[in-house]
C-alpha cells in the first residue's frame, strides 16, 4: 500500500469520526455492551425489503415465528460478526433451511460467534479477515450468496477495553490489532518504523495535519508500553486542539487503521463482492469515516455506472459492465443518535447486483 506524500491540503478535510477511537468520557466503567448500527435498515438492506415485519418481544433474539420473519431462503454472508448484533436479526427473518456466514478477526468475536453457532446450525463461522471472502467460501463449497453486510471499523467492546490498546482514554498496551493471535502489535512496529514513514501514516490514514510534529514526539519516547503515555505525547505536540475531540484522536485511528490493513481489506472486500453475489443479490456496507465511506462511495459508483478513471481521458470510453444498481444510502436517526451517539456519523450504502455477467478483466 503506498503512503501519501506528507504535504498540506488547501481545503478542509473531512470530519473523521472519532467515536471509532474515543471513549464515552461521561462513563467511567468497562461496559462491554455493543449498540449494532443502523440495525433494521442493514437487515433490510441485505434482504432486499424496504422493512422488516413489526418485531414483538422475540425480537433480534434468532426467532422464526411466522408472524415476525420474512422465512427467506438462501445463502448470506455477515463479513463483520462483532457481538452479533446484525447476525441475530437477520437470522430472526431467515428460513430453517438458509445459512450464514460469518467472519471476524477478533478471537473474541469468534467466541461470541461460536456459541450463537452451536446454538443455531444455520450459522458457520470463519475466524480470518473478510478479504479472504471468495476463498473461504469456496471452501466450504459456495460460490455465490443472495446477500453480504458488513460493518466496518472498530466495535464499543473493543474500545472500551483498555487492555486492547484502542482506547486513549483508559490504559493498556499499545497494542490495536483487531486479532490478537497474529500480526505485529502498533508498539512493535513503532519501534522500528521511521519519522517520515509514522508522519505518512498519520497523515495517510487519520487526515492529520500535525503529523510530522507528532511524529517527532513519538518517535522520542523511550518505550510504547503505556496508551495513555503515548496519547498524553501526541496531546502535548499537538498544537491545535478541537472542541470535544482528543488530541489523539486522529493519530490512534491511523495508526490502527494502519496496522490492521483496514482501508487495503475493505478494497479486496468490495471487489470480491462482485463475482460472489448473485443476480439480485444485495451488498449492505456500513461505515463510520470518510476513508471507508468514501471506498465505497466511489466504488458503487463505478460500478453502477460502468465509469472508469482510466476511460476518462479516452476520445471512445468502451463499454463497460454495470455491476449493481443505483446506490442508496441511508444514515441513522435522531432517536437512535440519541439513544447511542457512537451511530451520529455512520452511513449505510446498499446496491443489488445486476444480472450482468462477471467480467474478470474488466474489473478494477
């Protein structure tokens, strides 16, 4: 993945949300509790309804009552497990005969995920990254699916942990992997990384403006065992401090989405998503900042459209393939930003897979 040149830009950037890596300040204990986004409208979305049926008490709990599921058939695929939010409702208006899959790298996730999945036989569960999305389930024997959701970016759980290394707010290694049983934590990789490159990447991956004098800062510490150390010197060279937003902020989103090949995965993702959804099929993606929206954005757009850069400047643009339908997108309410304020910068974007035939070298 390149990195950026670290020069200025003339225009404002982009609102980055920082309810990914900021804790909730007015709350002082662990609450591992996960509020899923835009939860009704992505099961909706993927399902291909404008709505699901009025739940009763029953309700995200993996129900089949007649009365409250749409009993549809098929094959989906949830590529972001998290706590299961999304997985559980979607199952309450599934079939006895469909199946989900479901991915996430978080060994914890997995956990979660494991025992909905032994209690429920429609679920299969894969522990790995969403970008190995066609291999995997190839695997198991599947080549095509009527529906994909994804969820993207970082979970409450995880924040909220400390021991996780996400949060500047309470203490932990500085760790950030998504899965812990691999890969190279953020302390380890700022031990050998340089300036230059740490300031790319702050820049690159968190939009922020100050990276080169925060690099310099961080690159000073004598060791990076402590999260609350290391935000307390990205504060301290910081020059220029928002209301309501930590210092931090902007530098521990990079430096996550960085290690975790976040913004890389989510391009293999979406690409995937074209040969391996069926005619009809539904994509649901779900973001929280202008990195990750704008992938997709621009990505259904394409798509959609059958417009690409590369066609641009040609005198003939040739034909190119329309992958999905118009793009929708769809952003939470004023009840539900209030009820979890984690939701205010969230978008939905949905698309159906057109009949067109896959195309592999006319695919970007």
């Amino acid at each position: 993945m390149s990195l950026l040149n670290n020069k200025p830009e003339k225009k404002p950037l982009s609102n980055v949300n920082h309810s990914e890596t900021a804790d909730d300040t007015h709350s002082d204990e662990l609450s591992f509790v996960h509020d899923a986004v835009l939860l009704p409208e992505t099961v909706a979305a993927v399902l291909g309804v404008k709505s699901l049926p009025k739940q009763t008490s029953s309700e995200g709990k993996g129900s089949n009552d007649d009365q409250n599921s749409l009993k549809a058939s098929g094959i989906y695929v949830d590529a972001t497990f998290g706590r299961g939010g999304h997985s559980r409702l979607l199952l309450s208006q599934l079939a006895d005969d469909a199946q989900l899959i479901v991915f996430d790298k978080d060994p914890t996730a997995i956990s979660v995920a494991q025992e909905l999945a032994s209690a429920d036989s429609r679920v299969t569960v894969v522990h790995d990254s969403f970008a190995t999305l066609t291999d995997s389930l190839v695997a198991m024997g599947i080549t095509e699916v009527d529906g994909l959701m994804a969820d993207l970016g970082i979970s409450s759980p995880q924040i909220d942990d400390g021991s996780r290394g996400f949060s500047f707010m309470r203490d932990g290694a500085v760790d950030m992997r998504m899965d812990t049983s691999r890969g190279q934590s953020v302390a380890e990789w700022l031990e050998t990384v340089d300036d230059e490159t740490l300031a790319n990447v702050l820049y690159e991956f968190g939009e922020e403006r100050h990276s080169r004098r925060i690099a310099r800062a961080i690159k000073q510490m004598e060791c990076y065992e402590s999260t609350l150390e290391l935000a307390e010197v990205i504060k301290v060279a910081h020059p220029n401090w928002q209301r309501g937003k930590h210092p931090a902020t902007q530098s521990f989103q990079a430096m996550r989405i960085f290690i975790n090949n976040e913004l890389g995965d989510v391009d293999v993702f979406l690409e995937q998503s074209i040969p391996i959804l069926k005619s009809g099929g539904q994509l649901a993606v779900i973001s929280f900042h202008s990195l990750e929206d704008r992938r997709i954005k621009q990505f259904l757009q394409r798509h959609s459209k059958g417009q690409y850069p590369e066609d641009e400047n040609l005198p003939m643009p040739p034909n190119r393939p329309r992958y999905f339908s118009k793009p929708k997108r769809v952003g939470p309410s004023k009840a539900e930003t209030s009820q979890n304020p984690r939701a205010r910068s969230a978008w939905l974007r949905m698309a159906t897979r057109t009949d067109t035939v896959y195309e592999q070298k006319t695919a970007l």
